[in-house]
C-alpha cells in the first residue's frame, strides 16, 4: 500500500510525527519534494531529533529510506545530518538511497538565493539555503542532478568553486545512488510511505503564490517526485494543527491580532513551540482556517485528516475557528487565488468553548472530552474529511488513531 502524508496547510503542522508513527509499519520512507529548507522535529522517549533531509523513517532500525528526484539537496547539509544521525547512535549506513534524477544545491546559491529576495519589492522571505535557485536552475535545464556527477560534459558549464565543492561529495554520493522506479516497482505491494514537505498551501501551483515554495508540495508531487504514478497511490492524508501557522511573508487571514490578542499570540507561539526548525524564526499563529483547509482537502484529495497540537488549546476559555471571509464586505467561502483579496480578506469566526482538561494522557477518542469532539466534529462536518488520527504530544504513544490507517 502507498499512503502520501502531506501538510495541508503552510508547513510546520507536524508531519515529521505523524510519517514516524506510521513508518514503524512501512517497508520504505520516500521523500519526494523540498530540500534542507524543512524541517521536522520527532520526539522518542523525550528525546529531540530535528531533520532537513533526511526522511523521518530514518530512526527505526532497519528501515529503508529514499530521497526523491522532486527533491533538491545540498550535499554539506545531507553529510552533516548524517553524521550528527551517527553521533546520536542511528546507523545510517547502507539504507538511504538517492534518486540518480534528485538535483543538488550548490553554495553559490545560497547568496543568489538572499541578494533575490533582497531586491524584490515584496520580499518572499526566503530561508536562503538556496532551494529557490536550485529549482529554476532545474526550470531552466542548466542544474545538477546527483546521475550528472560523473558525467565531465554535464559538469562542463560549472564554475571552478562549484566542481571543487563536488568533489569533496561525489564517491560517497554516487554510493547512495539508485533508479527510484526501480526501486519502487520493486517494492510494489509493500507498505511505502511517502513523505512531502512544507504544505499544500505553499505549492508552487495550488499555493499562495507568489509566496510559496518552489516545489511541489502537494500530493500530486508525491507521483512526479518520486518514481511512480499516481494511479500507484492508495491513499492521502493530510496533516493540520488545530490552529494555523505560517513562516515568513504572505497572506495569513485569521491571524491573531498582536495588539488586542497579544497574550494569546504569545502563548499559542510558546506552548505550541512555534519556532523554525531550519531558521529558528518564530511562526506567524492564527486561528483554524477552515475556508483554506476544506480548499487543501479539494485540491489534494485528502483521504482524512492527521490534527495536531490539539492539546495546546487545553486551558483556553474558547476557540475560534475562521468559516468564511469577508472581502469588500463580500462574504467568501472559497480560498481565493488572488493574493490581494487574501490580503484583504477578514475572517469570519465561529466561537467554540474550550475543554480545559489536559489530553495529553487520552488514548481514545471516546476519552476526549466533550467539548474537544466538537471542535473535531465540525472540523470534519466544514471539510467533509473525516479526522482519523489525532496527536495530544510530541511523543510516538500520544497519537489517538481512530481508524486504521495501513487498510
């Protein structure tokens, strides 16, 4: 069976736990899109693992994993994940696997990546590891792909830094080289586990565009970056907080005023640990936008949705959730194309009381509380996507599945 996990809303919803929950039951962990601009946190027995690259199936013994050919990786930070993975006890050796199609990002353009963004009038807020330069190189068919390393007339048009910063990479990336539709046919009818990065929101065709990622990260990405076709994939599912974060520049519609809402901005941002992983920059917070999620189930396909962070929301009074905007005095309930109503658009808000009882320690979703089923209920009645899975915490064990996902 091959499931998609992918974000369905602007990155950051905690996809890294949910792909090591269920990877525990997969033969292979595919990555097929992004680059060291991600990243992922998992906890296992209270202890922190942060990815860029690397895909979350890393941290059970034995498991395969494969960086796709949607991908675009820059070598010094592959090796550097590795070895702190090493350090920290993980045997890496001898299971990951490279797509020979995966570009490769190159120092240079980590500073073209910056000098871009600073000269735009309207800054994208890149994290500037290069990502962005690396695709439209790829876009213009002049980048480097991982099976053009040891092809001389390939690597002919590169500047002398470039080749030299290659050659210090090249035999251990060569060893890690592999055909993923190959790979992949032959791992047909086995549990595959594909993982995307940033979200649905930050697709370079079904995002808010221009502010978003270069690459694909929607589900349909999962087929083109990979190695197989999408009638190869079974299921999609989509991972969503309980509330709404994004990093960097662009339209945020429901969020939280930093005036009149500031303590709960702050306290969203601190419990919720709401600090990049890559960047260490802090994330934007705002209530549920159901009008942009229901959008992320459409566009996806979304099969169900994996919420998170439920339990931030644990001592609050009330909980809002964004169910139409209001544009013009217009009121929308379709997720705009257009950035400048986005921009212009106010959220139209429905109040739910809050819980205010920990669910840390629920392990079913009949243990919940009361008033916590309804938020989800209406949730799931808004989007007409079931919520499947619910996670109360960092760790592994504080996942509520309520239908079984391998199935």
């Amino acid at each position: 069976m091959n499931i998609v996990i992918i974000g369905a809303q602007w990155g950051d919803e905690g996809k890294g736990k949910i792909v090591d929950f269920l990877a525990g039951d997969a033969e292979a962990i595919v990555r097929y899109a992004g680059g060291a601009n991600a990243g992922h946190t998992i906890v296992i027995d209270r202890r922190e693992y942060a990815l860029h690259l690397i895909p979350s199936g890393i941290l059970y013994p034995g498991k395969q994993v494969f960086l796709g050919g949607g991908m675009v990786i820059d070598p010094q930070a592959l090796f550097e994940e590795l070895r702190l993975l090493e350090e920290r006890g993980i045997d890496w050796q001898g299971r990951v696997f490279i797509s020979d199609r995966a570009h490769l990002v190159l120092p240079r353009y980590r500073k073209i990546d910056v000098d871009r963004d600073a000269v735009r009038k309207k800054p994208i807020g890149t994290t500037g590891r290069g990502i962005g330069v690396a695709y439209a190189l790829k876009s213009e068919r002049v980048g480097v792909r991982l099976a053009d390393l040891d092809n001389g007339e390939a690597l002919g048009n590169l500047e002398t830094g470039d080749t030299a910063f290659l050659d210090q990479y090249r035999d251990r990336l060569l060893a890690m080289k592999t055909d993923m539709a190959a790979e992949l046919y032959r791992l047909r009818g086995k549990n595959v586990l594909f993982e995307g990065a940033q979200g649905s929101l930050l697709d370079i065709d079904s995002g808010t565009y221009p502010y978003v990622s270069s690459g694909l990260s929607s589900a349909a990405g999962a087929a083109s970056g990979s190695g197989v076709g999408p009638r190869a994939l079974d299921k999609v599912l989509g991972v969503c907080k309980a509330y709404t974060t994004r990093v960097g520049n662009g339209p945020l519609p429901t969020e939280f005023d930093q005036k009149s809402q500031s303590a709960l901005y702050q306290f969203v941002r601190d419990t919720g640990r709401e600090y990049g992983v890559t960047t260490g920059r802090a994330r934007r917070c705002g209530s549920l936008d159901l009008v942009a999620l229901r959008y992320a189930c459409r566009v996806n396909s979304l099969d169900a949705l994996v919420l998170t962070h439920l339990d931030v929301y644990d001592t609050l009074d009330e909980v809002e959730v964004c169910v139409a905007y209001d544009i013009a005095g217009k009121r929308v309930t379709d997720f705009p194309g257009s950035i400048a109503d986005l921009t212009a658009a106010k959220p139209v808000l429905r109040k739910f009381p809050g819980w205010k009882t920990p669910v840390t320690g629920t392990h079913t979703f009949k243990e919940l509380p009361q008033a916590a089923k309804n938020y989800i209920e209406f949730i799931e009645e808004f989007t007409e996507t079931p919520v499947d899975t619910v996670s109360v915490g960092y760790e592994r064990t504080q996942t509520i599945v309520r239908n079984q996902i391998w199935s």
